[in-house]
C-alpha cells in the first residue's frame, strides 16, 4: 500500500510528536535552486502583470495598503505548470502519506508575498473553509524567505488539532488582511514556527495558526501554501473543485454548500 511504503518519510518519533502537537517540519524539503526559481517566477510575473485570476493594483489604488498591491495568488496551479509542479511534488506526497496514513488528495494552491509593512492574517483554521469530511484538511506551508517574529511569520497553537472547528469572531483590521478570528483556547499558547526557505510545515485543518504583520523594513515573507485532503474524504467545500490525485487526475468528491477561500478579505 503506498501509504505503508511512504511510512519511513518520518520517524516513529517524528510522526507521535505530530499526533501529539497536529504540525511537523520538514526541514530542507526544496533546495534553494528550487525555491529561487519559484520565488523569482512569481515576483517576474507580478512586475509584467501576468498573473491570471489576478486583480492588478496599482501603488495609487492601493491606498497605502501595500498588500492591495502584493495580493496573494490563488489555485495557482490551475494554470501555472510550476505551481502545479509543486503542489503534486512526490517529497510533499511521501510526508503527507505518512502523516494521513492514506493517499493525499491535492486540493488547493495559494503563492503569499508579504512584503514589509504587510498585514499578518488573524488566528483561523483552515478546516472551517475547506471543510473535508470526515477527517479533516492538512496544509504544507512552504517557507521561500526566512520566517520569523520579525516579518510576520506564522505561528502555531500546538494541540488544537483535536479541536471542533470553532465559529470566528470578527478580526481586527488594522493587524490582518482577512476578517475571521478565532482566538487560541485557554492552555494553547500561539508558538511562533521559524523557517529557512525550503522548509514545509505541514500542519492539521482544526490546527489553529495566523501570523502577525511584517515588521521588517526590508525583508519578504514569501510562501507557497498547499492544502489537501485524505483520499477517504467523501466531501469538501465546492470552491475547491476541480482536485487532484497526486499524479494530477481530476477526482470527483461530494461537495459541501458551505467553506469558502482560506480567509475573506476585507474590503476596504
């Protein structure tokens, strides 16, 4: 079964400490050949306004909101054979197969640039847009700049995997570009996750994460983030179709009403 042959992806210790705390890293996963040429492809396709799917701003639009400008990319891989080349990448595969204990299915590709003077985006859980059933979703955030405190980079509440996923509150926007907060349990401490480019953090979708804004004045936080589901899900939000077995073939899932993309923006 391949999920038993990818299995030695991880360690014994390495996949308890995972049930325990619902995130691991994958330390090195790209190399940094890798991660420049999906790093300067995307910042090239920005700067020619070549980005599909893709509202263009200009820095006089903005409104002094740098993030109008530097939007994040969404399903990327819908169009773009780099993106799709990642989100189906077999190192990715073999770490999910062994977190999942099951064949992954991919379901989502997000590029986030977050330059300096970038809102964070406020605690969630990504399960509450995806929502996949049963089970739930698991995210492989790829770092392409180092990620630290400094500028924005995520942090973690270990052990809210075995949460519900819990109804947000209204986020402050003045700190996160999206509007869903939901606030870290009472005994789960925010654990900032520090990551030099080509590491992956894969985490569970109850796992609740958010970032603060980018303090840096000169320094990016720039990430590739995919989603994906376990293969005996029957179900997800339909926002997410079409999604892919990892040898990129469509496969087809109930679907659910409800979900929506990883976090609502504010309007203004």
């Amino acid at each position: 079964m391949p999920a038993l042959a990818a299995a030695s992806a991880l360690t014994s210790a390495q996949l308890a400490a995972y049930h325990r705390d619902g995130y691991y890293i994958a330390r090195g996963l790209f190399s940094p050949a890798e991660v420049f040429e999906l790093t300067d492809h995307y910042m090239r396709m920005h700067a020619a306004r070549q980005l599909k799917n893709y509202t263009h701003t200009s820095w006089e639009e903005a409104g002094g909101d740098i993030l109008k400008v530097y939007t994040r990319v969404m399903h990327p891989h819908r169009w773009d054979t780099l993106a799709l080349k990642w989100l189906l990448d077999e190192r990715v595969a073999d770490v999910l197969r062994a977190l999942l204990d099951e064949d992954p299915i991919a379901t989502q590709s997000m590029f986030y640039y977050k330059p300096p003077g970038a809102k964070g985006q406020a605690f969630h859980q990504d399960n509450f847009y995806l929502r996949v059933r049963p089970k739930s979703c698991i995210a492989a955030w790829t770092a392409l700049d180092r990620s630290d405190l400094e500028n924005g980079g995520l942090q973690v509440c270990p052990g809210t995997h075995t949460m519900e996923v819990a109804c947000p509150e209204e986020a402050n926007a003045d700190e996160s570009f999206s509007t869903h907060l939901v606030r870290p349990p009472e005994g789960h401490t925010p654990v900032p996750v520090i990551l030099e480019p080509g590491d992956v953090l894969f985490f569970n979708g109850s796992v609740v994460h958010g970032s603060t804004p980018n303090r840096s004045a000169t320094r990016w936080r720039r990430s590739y983030i995919c989603h994906y589901a376990p293969e005996s899900c029957h179900e997800m939000s339909k926002w997410y179709f079409p999604i892919l077995d990892m040898q990129g073939r469509e496969v087809v899932r109930g679907e659910t009403a409800d979900g929506g993309p990883c976090g609502t923006e504010f309007k203004k």
